[in-house]
C-alpha cells in the first residue's frame, strides 16, 4: 500500500500562505511638513499683510473673534512615502488606503492669539504649492512669505479639493489625529511623490485651535502626515496562482519503500 506524506505539502502551503498574508499586509509611513505657516487677519484686518512661517505653533481660529481669523497651510513632500511603498511592494504594484493628519495642541502666551476653544475646522488640499513659508512668527512678523491677503488672493483656488471636516476638543496639550478623505489630487499626489499643500480653516464661528509647528521641540510633537497603502489585488493573485501551482504539482514516489515526497 502507498503511504504518503503530507509534511513537505503542508510546509510548503505553510510558507506560500506566509507569504501572501505578509504581502497583503499594509504598510505606513509618516512624514511631517516641509514647509507650514499661519496667517491671520487681526482684529481689523491689521494683520493680514503679515507672515507667520517661522514660529513653533499653528494657529486655526474662527472669523468674527476678538482676535480675528487665523488659518494654517502646510506642505509635505511625499516622495518618502512613494519610495519606501515602492521598495515594500514594487513599483506601482500598490495603492493608498487611508491617510490622516495628527496634530499636538499647545498652550501660547502670545497676546496675538484668541483664547483657545473647541470647535470644527475644514481641510482642503490647495492645487498651488508654490506658497513660501517665510521667517516671521507671532512676536517678529515678516513679509517674506505667504500671508493672509496672498494666500486668499493668489494661493487658495476654486478647484482645491475637500479633505474633510476634524473636530477639536478643546485643551493645549495632546495629540489627535484626522481622518482624510482620498480626493484624486491627494491620491495623485502620493502615487507620483510630489508636493501636498494642505489649508486648514474654521468650520464654525468658535473653534481656537493651537498646535505644534514643525519648528517645535519635541519632534514628536510636529505635525504628521500618515500615509497607508496596502499592494495592489492583481499581485496578490500572482502570487496565489504561484502557490496553488506548486501544490498541484505531481509527486514523485521512490523505489522500495514506495514513500510518497
């Protein structure tokens, strides 16, 4: 009678099985901005040809506050995340599933700032990303970079696309992160390694939010864009069809014993 084996099968569906899982899982990677601002009106529009590019906080604040409006813009380069999916995957063999923006709250004692309150703020991705950041900050402003007046009337366009609406609870210390929506311009953006401006603005009439710049200390408190990308379907299913190819393979049998390999 014939007896046969099953341990080289099982080991060999044990590691192609291996294989396919790992390769399916998905992979992230974090990148914090090269270059981030904010801008602000004042009270009575006294700010709005001010830069704010150098400091360590961010600033989103609502219209209508004793302080005025403030906005954020931030740029992050994302040819980081394009080659480290590309080594894990290979090229083009993989596609975004989430990405998310985490942001630290912190304290300030700058009276340019409105008090801090909860509140909701929109996030767009900006279209031009030719902004400068500058060098001016809350208690030195400049007028080497983007301002509020440039960034409404050069840098913020009709065809910017809608990431989302986050919601601030309150407080000056913590982390929270943001879920993005996958516009085609931010997809793009990933897939191709290029620049991603993002504009960060009320969504209501009190949030006061402030956060980390990616000038900060602690680096951990910089702001972090999260891209996670898993590998495309049509990869997997190579590999599947090579596993089940390799089990369906005949089986040779050995003289005397008549053992099955």
């Amino acid at each position: 009678m014939t007896r046969r084996s099953s341990l080289r099968p099982c080991a060999l569906a044990a590691t192609l099985w291996v294989a396919v899982h790992c390769s399916a899982s998905a992979a992230s990677f974090a990148t914090t901005p090269v270059a981030d601002a904010f801008v602000a009106t004042g009270p009575t529009g006294n700010l709005e040809q001010n830069n704010y590019g150098g400091g360590g906080a961010l600033v989103i604040a609502a219209p209508g506050l004793t302080n005025g409006e403030f906005q954020t813009v931030m740029r992050f380069n994302l040819s980081g995340a394009f080659n480290a999916f590309n080594a894990q995957y290979g090229a083009g063999q993989w596609s975004v599933q989430t990405v998310s923006l985490q942001l630290t709250s912190s304290a300030h004692g700058n009276a340019i700032y409105n008090a801090v309150a909860a509140g909701a703020f929109n996030i767009s991705l900006m279209l031009n990303n030719s902004w400068v950041e500058g060098t001016g900050n809350a208690s030195n402003p400049t007028t080497d970079g983007v301002s509020y007046s440039t960034l409404l009337s050069t840098y913020v366009s009709a065809g910017d696309q809608n990431l989302g609406t986050g919601n601030f609870p309150g407080g000056t210390a913590g982390a929270h992160t943001y879920s993005l929506n996958l516009s085609p311009g931010l997809v793009s953006d990933i897939l191709s390694g290029g620049d991603a401006s993002l504009r960060l603005f009320a969504a209501d009439t009190a949030i006061s939010y402030l956060f980390s710049s990616s000038a900060s200390s602690p680096a951990s408190t910089e702001p972090q864009l999260i891209v996670t990308a898993v590998p495309e379907p049509g990869s997997l299913a190579l590999l599947g069809l090579a596993a089940v190819t390799l089990l369906r393979r005949p089986t040779k049998r050995t003289r005397g014993n008549r053992w099955s390999l």
